[in-house]
C-alpha cells in the first residue's frame, strides 16, 4: 500500500515539474474586423500549428475584447486554434 502512494506521489511530482507548452505566435496584418460578428480577417504567414500555409482568412475571437483597439492595417502576432470545430484567435500581441 505504500509503495502505491509512493508512486502516484513521483507520478505527481514530475507532472508539474514539466512546463507548459508555450503557444507559437504567428505574425499576421488585419484587414477587416467585425466586431458585431466577433470576426476578424487576418492575412497571416503559416500557422504551423494548424498545418495551414499563409493566406488570408476570417477567424472567431475566443473573447471579444480580443478586438478592442483592433483595425485594419494593424501588424499583430497572434495565437490560433480550433475552438468547437472553428478556427479561433485565442491571443494577440
């Protein structure tokens, strides 16, 4: 019995000892945003992540607030993913 709490207890310990996968920022420029739709247009380089190459497409925000400040023109870098079968900006920087 104690050599099963031993365990769960190593099992633990290396669990947080491993970092966070960080998230990959991929540079892109607005060209249109819908902030009534919670949409964005971006013309982006390869988001690696998502095996797709550079094009431009209109993303999801995760939070609306995403778009506060946003504008067409704008150089950002941001983070994407699929959020419930939907391409989605997740972060901008």
């Amino acid at each position: 019995m104690k050599s099963k709490f031993v365990i769960a207890a190593a099992v633990a310990a290396v669990a947080w000892s491993v970092p966070a996968v960080a998230q990959e920022y991929t540079k892109g420029t607005v060209k249109e945003v819908k902030a009534d739709e919670e949409k964005v247009t971006v013309v982006h380089e390869e988001l690696k992540n998502l095996d797709m190459p550079a094009m431009t497409m209109v993303f999801n925000v995760a939070d609306p607030a995403i778009l506060d400040g946003l504008s067409a023109g704008d150089a950002i870098e941001f983070v994407a993913d699929r959020v419930r079968g939907k391409l989605t900006i997740t972060d901008v920087k």
